[in-house]
C-alpha cells in the first residue's frame, strides 16, 4: 500500500475531488482526517471509508478561520499521533466580471482560497517537522497559470496559491517537508457544472471547448496525482506546479 500507516488530512473532503481522495488514500492504507464547513458531507465521507475497512475521522471546519486550524490539528493529532499529508483541498469558484465584483467576494474568495491554504501551511507543517517529514498539496488550479474572463478574483487566488507554495517548499525544504501545488482544469465536479451553466455550454461542450484531448477531467483523474505527491514516490519533488487539465494550458 502507497501510503501505509499515514496520516492524511483533507479540506474540503466533503465532495467531489476531496471524497474521492480521502477514499483513495484510505484504500491505499492511511487514516484520514476528513474536514468541511459541510460536516454532513464530511461525516458521509467518513462513513464511505468505514464501509471499505478504513479508518477515518470526519471534523466540521471552516478554513478561513485560524481557531478552526487550530482546533482540527490538535484533534488530529490527539486522534492519532501525527499528520503526514496535508491536502489542503477546500476552496470556491466565482465566474464575475472584475467590475461587477464586490469587496465583500474578493475578501470572501481570498480567505479561503489564500488564508485557508495559508493557515493549513502554518499549523499542520510543524507537526510534520518535528518528525522531518511529511507532504503538502495545495490545490490551485490553470486558473493561476493563465487568463480568462470573470476570473479576476478566482484567478488572483490560484496565483497566491501557485507561489505560495514555492515560497513554503523553499522555506521548508531542510525540514524533510514537501510542498507542492496542482493546477486542474475543468473537472466533473459541482465546480464544472457551474462554469457550464454560467458560460451556457453542456458538460460535454466544455470538456470540448476547453480541453484538447475533448472532455472534462474526473475526480478520479486528480485523486491519482495527489496520491503520488503524498506517496514516498515523490520524495525528491518539491515546489513544483502539476498541471492537470488534458492539456489546455499547454494550447
């Protein structure tokens, strides 16, 4: 098993890319530590992994708030002794033109797409030093790799995450902690079917309009490189991007 006897953390492990990574993880051998502001998906979440034979713990958290991080690591660590992965998964998408946006979304989007990132980085790496090891992913996404319309704010926030996470595998590096980012494009999830709807276009006409290999990624597809970049494979890899997006931003 790729990971046994990890300990994983995932935000945002309520739905979409977050569950399907909490549960490959737990098939692959760790305990997981699912968090979500929506701690009903979070419990869901938790449930699926029990029913499989892993071990899991689910913890309502709002990554925004600094009290929450606090908390969340130290019952994690209570739970379990450790953290080992950090996936720092939980984030929004707003599609807005930059006139139209309001202060009160650009602070919204910022704190928890940037702080939230941020305060994971802050709290969860320490724990990880003290054993000189351990793996970060912050998801960012193409959108902090290239421009598009009404995506001012969320591109700005994928940007942060992007060097952000340079900045950290730097200053972590001695510490036997890696970090890295990954850059999807447009994958199935509830994220997608928003952008389809904000930019009229079916699922399929978007996979089409904005893939060149023609279709949307899968959950599945993400939940594969995140794996690697938690695994001990990747132990040499540290404040890289890893695009995935069926080769969108390379078009």
């Amino acid at each position: 098993m790729r990971l046994e006897s990890k300990i994983a953390l995932v935000t945002g492990g309520g739905t979409g890319i977050g569950r399907t990574t909490a549960i490959r993880f737990a098939n692959e051998g760790a305990k997981l530590v699912v968090t979500d502001i929506n701690e009903a998906g979070a419990a869901e979440t938790v449930e699926l992994i029990r029913k499989n034979g892993g071990e899991a713990i689910a913890f309502r958290h709002d990554v925004s708030s600094e009290d929450d991080w606090k908390r969340v690591v130290q019952e994690a660590v209570e739970a379990y002794g450790t953290i080992d992965v950090l996936f720092n998964n939980a984030g929004i998408y707003v599609i807005k033109p930059l006139f139209e946006t309001t202060i009160e979304e650009w602070n919204r989007m910022l704190n928890i797409n940037v702080t939230g990132v941020f305060l994971g980085m802050k709290h969860v790496i320490p724990v990880m030093a003290k054993r000189k090891k351990g793996s970060v992913i912050n998801a960012s996404s193409i959108a902090g790799l290239i421009g598009a319309p009404g995506h001012a704010m969320y591109g700005a926030s994928k940007g942060a995450v992007r060097t952000m996470t340079k900045d950290a595998a730097i200053e972590f590096a001695g510490t036997g902690v890696r970090v890295n980012s990954i850059h999807p494009g447009y994958i199935n999830t509830a994220m997608a079917q928003y952008a389809s709807e904000q930019t009229h276009q079916s699922e399929q006409e978007l996979g089409q309009s904005t893939s060149p290999m023609g279709r949307l990624g899968t959950v599945e597809d993400v939940s594969n490189l995140v794996l690697f970049l938690a695994s001990d494979e990747s132990s040499y890899i540290t404040g890289a991007e890893h695009v995935i997006d069926g080769g969108a931003t390379a078009r």
